[in-house]
C-alpha cells in the first residue's frame, strides 16, 4: 500500500469516527413538544370548552324556563290564596250572620210564645167569664133587664155587656193579629237563615276546591324547585369544569408561546446566530487560552476544513473543570477517536453544555450539578493535540457560539 493511499485511508477513518462523534455527543434536547403539537392540544382543548359551553347553555335555558314556569306558578298560588282570603272572609262574615239570624229567630220564637201564651191566657179567661156568667145564673140578660131602674139604666146594662163582649173580642184578634206577625216574621228569618246556610256551604266547598288547588300548586312548585336546584348544580359542576379548562388552554397557550419562542431560537442557532438567554454564565475553567474559536477550521489532526462545533480553550493538565451552569447531566462518558472523556449538561432551557478531552470526570449521568460545581479535570483524551478542554454550547440540539454567552 502507498504511503498516500495509506494516509487517505486513515484520513477516511478520522472522518468516520469525527462524524460519529459529532452525532453522538451533541446534546439532545428536552422532550418538550412542538407548537404544533401544542396547538393541536389548545384546539382539541377549545373544542372540548365549546362543547362544555354549549352544556351549560342548554342547562341555562332548561333552568329559566324552569325559573319561567315556577314564576308563573307562584303568580297562580299568590291569586289562589287571595281567592282563598276573601273567601274565608265571606265564610266567616256569613257564619257571623246565620248566628244573628239564629238568635234573632229564637228571639221572635220567644216573642211568638209569649203571644201565643197569652192568647190563649186570655182566651181561656174569656171562656170562663162568660161560662161562669151562663152557668152560675149571677148575671143574666134577664137579671140585666129586671134590675134596671129604669129604661134608661136597662139600655146601659145592655150596653156594658156589649162592650165588655167586644172588648174581650178585639184584644183577642189583636192577639192573633201580632201572632201572625211574629209566626210571619220567624218564617223569613228561617227561609233567609236556610239561604245563608247554603250559601256557606257553597262558599265552603269553593274555599276546600282552591285549598286542593293551592296543595298542588305547592307540589309543583317543589318539584320545579329541585329541578331549578338540580339545573343550577349541573350549570355549576360545568362552569367549574369549564374554568379547568380555561386554566389548561392558558397554561397551554404560555407553553405555546414558549415554544414559538424556543423554535424561533432554535432557528437562529440553525441559522448560525446565537440565541438570546437571560440566564448568567461562567466560565468553564481559569488560566486559560483559546486556540481556536468557534466557526469553520481546518481540523489540526485530520487536515480537513469543517466547522468547529465549539471552541478550545488550552490550559495545564488536570484544570479544574466546572458547570458554566446549573442543570442536569445527561453524558458523562468516554468515547474513543473523540471526545475522550465527556460531560453533557442539559440546563433546562434549551440551552446545553459540553465538556471534551477530560483526564476523567467526576459526575454522573442524572444528576443534577450547580453552577460552579467541579464536574472534572482537563486532559487530552480522545482525538487531541494536547492538553484542552473543548468547550461547547448547543440550543435546541444545535451548536452555538459559547463567546456570546461566558464573557
């Protein structure tokens, strides 16, 4: 084999393992979903809130509707019981008067027995006068006749008995008379007491058909209450629901706008510009000299002109090498013809940085590191020409200028 075919084929070599070394030590980023991903989760999340609205409009309209017909149910109950009111007024006032009439008929009825009484009093005592007078003989027409002095003091006998006849005659037909007033007068007030009577008993039975009106009335308006309570518990339970899910699409929304803002910064670094980061950065190690920036180089080893994924910063063997920030490691590794001794920290950000050519590290993948921390020492392992520590940054899992961040 030719000497320069030999030096092509470990030229090719070198290249292999460089490609493999780029891949596999370039931080990766965290798994956080895309805008895209995240709008689709706000859309699915908006749709789910319409949905939810869209409940809570139908629950509203059954709950005035409910609210409208208990409304109306209350006006008709609020009707009843005035009816029912009056009516108990015109009952009582009526009660008031078939008791009236009750002692005015026991009244007259005691009148008409008083008049009756002395009727026939008075007519009995008539009976005996002129009995006595027959059968006894002490006055008759003919003693009448025979013991006038004279024809004068004979026509004034005559006339005595005819008067005291007649007088005995009147106060009896006057007697009579008044107990047909008062036999007439009882009657009316029984017919009129016998009216009012029916009259209540109308009055009592329109007054027991609005009680049974009122009853259900009342039913009804309890079943429309737990309905109405019901309608306003569901409305609740979707309203709470509803603001679950306002606060998702917000915090989702923030995550969006993040992740726009992590993918426009991520499309700078692809760009080759260097993204903002508010975040402080320190420098890796001290007493050091860059020996070759960031950007396209021709490689010191493999002769070839590639981009420089970082930049070398030459120092004595065994520097201390600290986290330029606090994160996560995510490698701590070795990997031959490469990177030699290797830590990757993922900050959490998209940000992520990179440790090359160590003597030996003394972190581990998972764990979480400060700023500051030692994480291990320089060397010159891997594919290198001498002590260094090849210093990287990466966004979004692509290389950027780490001088835009640690000075």
């Amino acid at each position: 084999m030719s000497k320069h075919t030999e030096i092509t084929v470990r030229s090719l070599v070198a290249l292999c393992l460089a490609a493999v070394m780029a891949v596999s030590v370039l931080p990766v980023p965290a798994g956080a979903a895309t805008s895209g991903e995240i709008q689709k989760e706000i859309d699915a999340l908006e749709e789910k809130n319409k949905a939810i609205q869209a409940q809570i409009d139908a629950v509203r309209s059954q709950y005035d509707a409910n609210y409208s017909d208990m409304a109306d149910i209350v006006s008709k109950k609020e009707a009843i019981d005035e009816e029912i009111a009056l009516l108990t007024d015109k009952i009582e006032t009526t009660n008031a008067q078939i008791t009236a009439y009750g002692q005015l008929i026991a009244d007259t009825q005691d009148e008409l027995d008083d008049a009756e009484e002395e009727l026939r009093t008075l007519s009995e005592q008539h009976r005996e006068r002129i009995r006595a007078m027959e059968e006894g003989g002490s006055i008759t027409y003919w003693q009448v006749i025979f013991e006038a002095n004279s024809f004068t003091d004979l026509l004034d006998r005559v006339n005595m008995m005819q008067e005291i006849s007649e007088a005995d005659q009147r106060r009896l037909q006057e007697m009579r008379i008044a107990s047909d007033i008062v036999t007439a007068t009882r009657m009316s007030l029984e017919s009129e007491k016998t009216e009012l009577e029916g009259t209540w008993e109308e009055l009592t039975a329109a007054e027991a058909e609005l009680e049974e009106k009122r009853t259900e009335s009342d039913d009804m308006l309890r079943e429309l209450e737990k309905k109405s309570e019901e309608y306003q518990r569901l409305m609740d339970e979707s309203e709470a629901l509803q603001d679950e899910l306002m606060q998702e699409i917000a915090a989702k929304e923030k995550d969006l706008k993040q992740a726009k803002y992590d993918e426009y910064l991520a499309k700078l670094a692809l760009q080759g510009e260097n993204p903002p980061s508010n975040a402080s950065w320190t420098t890796p190690v001290s007493g050091y000299t860059i020996t070759s920036p960031f950007g396209m180089r021709t490689h010191p080893i493999l002769g070839t002109k590639r981009m420089h994924n970082g930049i070398d910063m030459a120092c004595s063997q065994g520097t201390p090498i600290y986290a330029t920030r606090a994160g996560t490691v995510t490698v701590a590794s070795y990997q031959a013809g490469g990177a030699g001794y290797y830590v990757s920290i993922n900050h959490l950000d998209g940000f992520a940085s990179i440790y090359m050519h160590m003597t030996n590290y003394v972190v581990s993948a998972g764990q979480s590191v400060s700023q500051g921390q030692l994480i291990g020492y320089v060397g010159s392992t891997g594919l290198s020409t001498g002590p260094h520590l090849h210093f990287g940054i990466s966004y979004a899992g692509t290389y950027v200028n780490p001088l835009a961040y640690i000075y």
